[in-house]
C-alpha cells in the first residue's frame, strides 16, 4: 500500500473519529501517532536503508497538509516530528532511526529558550543558554525549554545547548524522554492546537551519554540552518494559514547565514524581519512531575 493510501486509512479510521475530543479536550492524539507509526509514515523521511520509507520533505508537507485539514494538533505534532528526524536523518547514526522506521519512536524538538537569558540579556542567535558539561562518557545537560510541541509526549528531543568547548555555536543532542530529570513543569505553558502538548520542558540537569551529541560540538547551527529550518518553513507552509502555530518549537530566528537578516516566523505564520532572535527546539515523555493538560 502506497504512503497516500495508508495516511487515508488512517486518517478516516482513527484521527477523524478523534479531532474533536483532541481539540476539545486538549486530549493528545496518541492513538493517530500510534496508528501513524503502525501505518509507516512516522518513519517516511527516513532512509531506505535503516527500513524507513526514503522519501523526502515534499512528501512529509503533504502528509503534513492532509492532517491538518482533519486534525491540526496531529499535524503540529508531525512538523515537529519531521524535522526533528530530518535533523537526524542529516547526520545519520543515530539509535533514533531504527527506532523511528519501525514506527514506534516519535521526535521532538526543544530548541526555543525565549527572548532573553541570564540578567534578561537577549539571547544571541546561533547560541544557547542551556549548560553541557561532559564528565567522562556522561554529559550533564541544564536548562529550559519553552513551546515544545509533544512535550511529556515524544520519545526523544533535538536539544540544543551551549558548546562543551568554546564560546560560540551550539551543540545539538538527541535526547531520550526517559532520561531522569527531564520533566513537564506542573505549570506548564501552552500555546497551539488543542491536543498538540505544547509546553516547557526542563532539564535540571540531565544526564545523557555522550555519544547521543548530533554532529560535532560547536556545530549545531550548520544543521538548524542547512535541516531544521527549510524543513520547518516548507512544513509550516503545508500546514496552513488557518492553524495557530505554537512559536517556541518552531521559531527560527534571526540573520541567515550570509548576516542578510531573515524572515521570521512568529505564531499564526506571520514572517517579520529581523537582526536578532532566539533559537532552540524541544520535549520530553510523560515524566513523572505531575503533566498537565494542555
């Protein structure tokens, strides 16, 4: 059965039925992921070889698309999940893409910390506030996540902190929903569809190994620029003018890479100019600090 024929399927028998508990309820669309991963289509975008589907960010926009005429908060939740592997995918080696491909891992990006870090100074783009500090094989990660879609939902979270080494760039890591200590707040904010568990997310530290870092250290942005970010443009513009859309998990602010400045998406799809942002993406799997619904 072709990927369109199976998101069909799916989309008629299980997230259908549930839209309107989802968005009325702010209940997550668990049984469309779990039908979705079941389907193949969690692992679309993930390369033949590793047994995913090996198709591209053409398709995932019109799974994208097709969601969120039925369920806007599944869609939110497949944008993320989409170029959070596709960051993944980039890099490639990951335990994540064995997992993803037999549709029973679903990712999450927690990468957005707000306008302003310590003393309230602006957060430069291209930079972090959250710590890493690596003792032997074991890196101990701390800090907060705001606006990360699947939070207390996902199965792992592109995260993103300060170098191990250096002043400058970021570090991105993969990090396990399991990992102790990486928790929902009690309060936690939201923001988005119902159903989209948007909120913050908190490391405070978590202890992850160290061989779970995406790429090298200090190298973080080449990928949120080169993956992420043309990922999350074209998957924002499949979703639709019609969908909030929660800012944390998706903002990619600031200059592009040549420092021409770029266009910045903000909740509700509207694109403004910019010198100076804040990025960072995130989540975490139903912790045991008490999870509110969102």
């Amino acid at each position: 059965m072709s990927y369109r024929s199976s998101l069909s399927v799916v989309l008629a028998e299980v997230v259908a039925p549930a839209a309107e508990v989802t968005a009325g309820e702010g209940r997550f669309p668990r049984a469309a992921v779990t039908a979705l991963g079941r389907a193949g289509l969690l692992g679309l975008t993930v390369s033949a070889d590793s047994g995913g589907g090996g198709l591209g960010l053409s398709e995932a926009a019109e799974v994208v698309a097709r969601t969120a005429r039925v369920c806007p908060a599944t869609a939110i939740v497949l944008m993320s999940h989409f170029a959070a592997v596709a960051a993944v995918e980039s890099r490639g080696g990951s335990w994540v893409r064995g997992e993803v491909a037999a549709g029973r891992h679903l990712a999450g990006l927690a990468l957005f910390e707000g306008g302003t870090g310590e003393q309230g100074a602006e957060v430069p783009y291209g930079t972090s506030c959250s710590a890493a500090n690596r003792f032997a094989d074991v890196v101990a990660l701390r800090g907060r996540k705001r606006q990360v879609v699947a939070a207390g939902e996902a199965d792992s979270y592109l995260w993103s902190s300060r170098p191990l080494a250096g002043a400058d760039g970021l570090t991105l890591w993969v990090v396990p929903a399991q990992a102790p200590d990486l928790f929902v707040p009690a309060r936690p904010g939201g923001g988005g569809p119902g159903g989209g568990a948007t909120s913050t997310l908190c490391a405070d530290p978590v202890l992850v190994p160290a061989d779970v870092m995406l790429g090298r250290d200090g190298g973080g942005l080449d990928i949120l620029e080169g993956t992420v970010r043309p990922w999350l443009l074209e998957l924002r513009a499949a979703l639709g003018d019609d969908v909030i859309w929660p800012g944390a998990d998706v903002i990619v602010p600031g200059p592009d890479v040549s420092g021409r400045g770029a266009d910045v998406l903000e909740p509700g799809g509207d694109a403004r100019r910019t010198g100076v942002g804040a990025l960072a993406l995130g989540s975490a799997r139903r912790p045991a600090d008490a999870l509110t619904s969102n």
